[in-house]
C-alpha cells in the first residue's frame, strides 16, 4: 500500500505535517477508487433517487424503502389499500470481483456476508438474496474453475447463514476471462420503529466492537479492489482477500436482531473495505464528529498485530456500534449470549479522529476529511463507434439449437439448485422464473425481485442497452404482477483512465439512470467497480440492476405453458436489428441495437394488472436468445406450443433481443388487446397444446417449419448441468 504523491501533497496540507504511516495507509484505502468513488461519482448525479416510498437514499450501508400497504397483515389484505404500512425494506448490493478471481470460494462468500451485513447495520433481517455472476467463455477450463468456486462460496455463505437465495444471473463473455464478476444483492425487512443508520448521533457514547476477532486477513482490499488485475494476481494478492465464517455471520444476524428489538443502538456500521477504519471513520464523519479509539482494545485472533493491521485488515463478521454508555453491559450480555466477541474500543467525540495504540497517537486526522476530501477525477471519454451491418446466414434449425443451448441463455438449475432458495419460508416463486416473490405476511405484500444484466447488449450500444438492462428488469416484476418500486445497481467497469473503456462506463450509467427515471423507479443505491481490466483486456460495461416490485398477496401467473390458450406477442418488434443478440455471440458478425419502445412506463404498468388477471394463464418476459429461447422456456411435458410467425426474416424474428416484449397465454385475448391499446402493438401467435413440442410455422418467404419437442429442448437447455456433472 502507498499513498499517491498528490493525495500525499493534499494530505500534508491539511494536516500541516507529513502523516504517520497509520495515516497513509488509512487515506490510500479510503481515497481508493473502491472507497471514495472517483471516477464515477462526477456520473452519477446522474440518478433520481428520489421518491415519497424513499426513507433512506444512497450514502448509508443500504438504502431503505417504505412498502406499499396491500393489508392488515392476517392474510386478508384491504380492498381499497388504504391502510398505512409501518415495514420498510433495504435494498444493497455490491461487488466482489477480484477477490473472486483470487480465491473464488473466499471471494464470493464474503461477498454475500458483506451485503448481509450492511443490511444489519439499518436495523433490518436479511430476507432474500441475488448473485448475478459473469465469466469467461463456458467452454474454457479457467472459467469453470472460477465459476464453480463462486457459485459453491456463494451457496455454502447464504445456506450457513438461512438467508435464501432466490434469483439472480449468469452470463457467459470472453471479455470476462481475466476478471470474473460477482455481484450479490440482499433484501432486508424492517419495522418503522427499527430503523438505524450509520449518522454517529451524540458525544460520549461509546463504540463497540461485537462479532468474531480480527486478523491479518483483507489487509489492503479496498485498495487492491482499485488496481487492475496482475497476471501472477492468483498468487501474490491472496493476503488481500478475506476469510469468512457463516456459522459466526448467523450468530451477528441474530444478535443485531435482538440489539435492535431492545433498542440499544444509536447508530451502527459493518466492517468492509478499509475494515475498522474505514468503518468506524465514516461513521462519526457522517455525524460531522470525531472519535477517540484504542486500538489495542480492539478483541484480536491473531498474536503481535500492530496498529496498522488492527485498523485496516477486512477481518468478516464484525459490526461497529454505537452505544449509549448505560447501554454497553447490556450489549455485552447479548454478544456474549451468541459467543460473540465484544470490545469497548473508545467513545465518539466532537473533534478529530482519534486513534492511539498503546499510548501512542497513530491517528489524528478531521473524519470529514478523511471520508469525504478525495479529489475527483476528471477523465476523458470517447464514444464507441457505430456497429456496421454485418449479418451471418446461419442455418435456421443449427441457430435455433445454438442459441437455445448456449450456456448463457440456458437453464441454471446447476447454479440455483445449489442454493437453499425456500429457507425462511417467504419464497412463493424461486429461482428459474422471470423473477422472484417474496411474501411479506405483515403487510400481505408481495415482493417481486429481478436482478442481473446483458453484457451482449452494453458491449454492442452501452446507453441504449443499459436502458434495455433497466426495462427488462422491470418487465421481470411486471410479469409476476409487481409494480416497481425501487432498485439499486452495481456499475462494473474497466480502467476508467483508458478514454474508450470511461465512454462505455459513462453510456451505461447515463443509460440506466435515464430508463430509470422514465420508469419512475428510484436509484436508492449501489455500487461502483472499476479497474476491472486485466492481461485479457477491460471487460464489458456492466450494468448490474436489482429491482424489486410490489403486488397485493403471493400468488402470480406461471412462466410454463398450459394446453389452452392463445398465446400473444406483446410489445414493440424490431426484427431487422440483431445488435447483442445472443445469435450473433454465436456466429459473428455486428448490427445496431434494436430500438427500444415509444412508452416503456405504460407498457410495465399495463403488464403488471394483466399478469393478474382472471383470463391470464402464462407470462414470460422475452429477452435474452430473443423469442426462440423464451417460447422454448415456456415448452414442458405437460404442454406444447404451436406458433405461426408471419415475417422475412425467419432469423430476426427468432433471435433479435428487442427489450419490453412480453408472451402471454390467454383465454380473454381480447381484454389483452384492449389494455394494450395504444400502449405496444399485440399479435397472436398461436395456442397451447398438450403434445409437448414447439412447433414454428414461418408463413411470409420461407413457409417453412421448426420444430423441437420438450425432451430435445430440455437436453439443448442442460448443457451446464451436462458438462459440469
């Protein structure tokens, strides 16, 4: 770790004097690109984040929302919704992408801790989870390697801990191939009356330290998390990942819910990047106070650890409290009710930062400063060129297997089956659907969750496929009948010092923010990673979005479907523009990126009553592999679909990826058509039936058929499962 000579020139002038090395390491860790959020922060004013179900925005551990009442919470619900609701949700996601390149299962499952704890730290329990995952090419031996270390780190964290795991995604890239993403969200759930936040309230309350005890692992990540990936990496940034311990997380979630229910917390941080300093730092900054610490109170698992190492190593399952000093006995009692370690460290103050190690000062620095004086980057960008037109011929029935069965639009029941989605028995709809549902009893709420994105898209058009990225989430929640509610992102990036990697970052952020807004779907936070580049080059931008929706009760329409019905086509068509479709990732080639609806908001609104209604018997959101893998989703053993598809273009109309269509079966197409009118153009397509089999009659230029029965499909749609077992 060193501090760089201008952040050092800054330093020295504010302080007056060189500062100690404690100082240094403290400031290059939280003037890191992970930390303090240089290059993208000038960007991402860019957000509304703004709302009247908004309680707690961007700047906390989580951010918390207000549900929407639907009831009394006995299961009834109130008709006319009139009812105030009393529970609030947090919402949080971030990164863990070098890490998981280091040491996969490590990575990935402080990943989920992490997030867990920061949903901690607002007074809330942890309900649900999502990973949204990104690799190399499927067929390359490294990639598998990584991808089963982080889907194993991943499951093993969240089924230790009782937090399910109830959707997410994975995506399959080249340009992943040095530097692996793995991104977890996680929802918690409040009373009104339970909320905390990390705003350091009052001089003279104590800070103290509960969960396991610190060591030498995670010196340095927050800083490692801001460099490129190095090619000997694997080997020489091992000391910088952290270690977990689940069974440990479990006893911290259940001694924070009980902290919380008795009210002994005035305020309260996890210990992430930058570790005790970073958390405890920030805390009293927000509050425009300072601290006094002693860090050789600070309970430690390891012998001879200095001041250096006891403020800065990302040691997990550890929480920093706040506490009224007529409350600290009785927080002790509680940590050492879970076998918790529990340190008095020091007390907030109303000057500097403070931090002394056996009688010497090792810290005095303003909090302020220290969290909030970074300079910002001021960095060029370059827009990406315009895509030509450059389209293969590839054989119908070759693209449709190719497509159907390529491992990014292909089933992942490898991954989630690993996963224990139903634990805590809130999981109406789990993993494998468009998206997840929550049941909320105390409010008789539904919670409906989507959350990934498209790197085929943003690599082909970054601001109009992030736009797609924010619409396809939204359409996920629609499909189950959930009006969106809020949504936090985790914004991936390469080397934003390289002009046409920071135009691509700034095109996804612009895009996402503006698709966002038309939506009136607030940005509540997030998180930013940057310098994922690597010897194989930057990665595509990555627009990670979590969205959740809400709906009255847990029931919604099935993705599969059945024997009766029409089945309708709904939404804008763009069949001549291929630009990152999952065909062309296939065979080659480029084209523009298909167009995006004339009034996405009506469309998602309008989605979300007819999912629910009496007539609607399937919905599946069209997106990824286009309308060839979502009509072969929708195929099972119970029911078939016969389609009839009037076009010129046989390939376009399968596999182009236009965002904000949506396939729904139906016995009332007629109350389909007239909701939709003048919203999205609706087309039939033809009817259930019961033989199992996908049949697609081409009836323009081509009269010709494809057909594929569930059995061939399922075996096309296996292919992660096949190969990796």
């Amino acid at each position: 770790m060193s501090l760089a000579d201008s952040d050092r020139e800054l330093v020295v002038e504010e302080l007056g004097r060189d500062p100690t090395p404690a100082e240094a390491a403290l400031f290059e860790n939280l003037w890191s690109e992970h930390c303090a959020y240089r290059s993208s922060r000038p960007l991402l004013s860019a957000f509304d984040s703004e709302g009247e179900q908004v309680v707690v925005g961007p700047g906390d551990d989580a951010a918390v929302v207000a549900l929407p009442a639907h009831g009394d919470g006995d299961g009834d619900g109130n008709e006319d919704g009139s009812e105030e609701s009393d529970q609030y949700i947090t919402m949080g996601i971030e990164s863990h992408n070098h890490p998981s390149y280091v040491d996969p299962f490590d990575g990935a499952a402080t990943g989920v801790g992490g997030i867990v704890r920061d949903t901690l730290s607002m007074g809330a329990y942890p309900i649900a989870l999502t990973d949204s995952l990104y690799f190399g090419e499927f067929d390359r031996e490294h990639s598998r390697y990584l991808f089963e270390g982080v889907v194993e780190g991943i499951s093993h964290y969240g089924n230790c801990i009782g937090v399910p795991t109830v959707g997410g995604s994975v995506d399959f890239h080249p340009d992943y191939e040095g530097n692996p993403l793995v991104n977890v969200a996680c929802v918690g759930l409040l009373s009104a009356d339970d909320l905390v936040t990390a705003v350091a309230q009052q001089p003279g309350n104590k800070l103290v330290l509960v969960g396991n005890g610190t060591g030498r692992d995670g010196l340095g990540g927050a800083s490692f998390a801001s460099e490129d990936l190095a090619e000997d990496a694997e080997t020489e940034d091992r000391p910088a990942v952290q270690v977990g311990d689940p069974y440990t997380e479990k006893l911290l979630i259940e001694a924070n819910e009980e902290l919380v229910a008795e009210n002994l917390l005035e305020s309260a941080r996890d210990l992430g990047a930058a570790g005790l300093g970073g958390a405890s730092s920030e805390m009293v900054a927000k509050g425009r106070l300072g601290a006094h610490i002693e860090l050789e109170r600070v309970h430690q698992r390891e012998p001879n650890m200095n001041a250096l190492e006891i403020l800065l190593a990302e040691s997990q399952e550890r929480m920093c409290y706040e506490v009224e000093p007529g409350n600290v006995d009785r927080v002790r009692e509680i940590a050492e009710k879970y076998d918790l370690g529990c340190s008095v460290i020091g007390e907030v103050t109303e000057e500097n930062y403070v931090c002394t190690f056996e009688g010497e000062t090792v810290v005095d620095v303003d909090a302020y400063f220290l969290g909030e004086g970074a300079p910002m980057n001021d960095l060029e960008t370059e827009s990406p060129p315009e895509p030509e037109t450059d389209l293969p011929d590839a054989d119908l029935e070759a693209a449709f297997d190719a497509v159907v069965g390529s491992p990014s639009t292909a089933s992942k029941r490898w991954v989630y089956r690993q996963y224990d989605h139903e634990v805590g028995v809130r999981t109406s709809v789990g993993p494998g659907d468009d998206a997840a549902l929550i049941a909320i009893r105390e409010s008789d709420t539904g919670l409906a969750i989507s959350a990934g994105a498209a790197p085929n898209w943003t690599s082909a058009d970054p601001e109009n496929g992030a736009k797609a990225v924010a619409l396809e989430n939204a359409t996920n929640l629609a499909a189950k009948g959930a009006t969106p509610l809020a949504a936090v992102d985790c914004l991936n990036g390469g080397n934003p010092e390289k002009p046409e990697v920071y135009g691509g970052f700034s095109g996804i952020v612009d895009g996402l923010a503006e698709m966002c807004s038309t939506l009136s779907v607030p940005v509540v936070g997030g998180n930013v990673s940057l310098y994922n580049d690597s010897v194989s080059g930057p990665i595509p931008p990555t627009p990670t979005l979590a969205m959740v929706g809400t709906k009255a009760g847990y029931e919604a329409p099935p993705l599969e479907a059945t024997p009766e019905g029409e089945l309708l086509l709904v939404g804008q068509r763009d069949e001549f523009a291929l630009g990152g479709s999952e065909y062309l990732a296939q065979f080659g080639g480029t084209d523009r990126f298909p167009a995006l609806p004339d009034e996405p908001a009506a469309f998602v609104e309008t989605l979300a009553d007819i999912a629910d209604a009496d007539g609607t018997l399937a919905v599946h959101d069209v997106s990824h592999g286009g309308l060839a893998v979502a009509l072969a989703e929708m195929v099972s053993s119970n029911a078939g679909l016969a389609v009839s598809l009037s076009t010129a273009d046989p390939r376009g109309a399968l596999f182009n990826e236009a965002a904000g269509r949506v396939l729904i079966q139906t016995t009332d197409s007629e109350a389909v058509r007239e909701a939709f009118d003048g919203v999205a153009p609706v087309v039939s397509l033809g009817r259930g039936t019961d033989d199992g089999t996908l049949s697609i009659e081409f009836t323009d230029d081509t009269a010709s058929t494809l057909a594929a029965d569930a059995d061939t499909i399922r075996e096309l749609r296996s292919i992660i499962e096949t190969e990796l077992e």
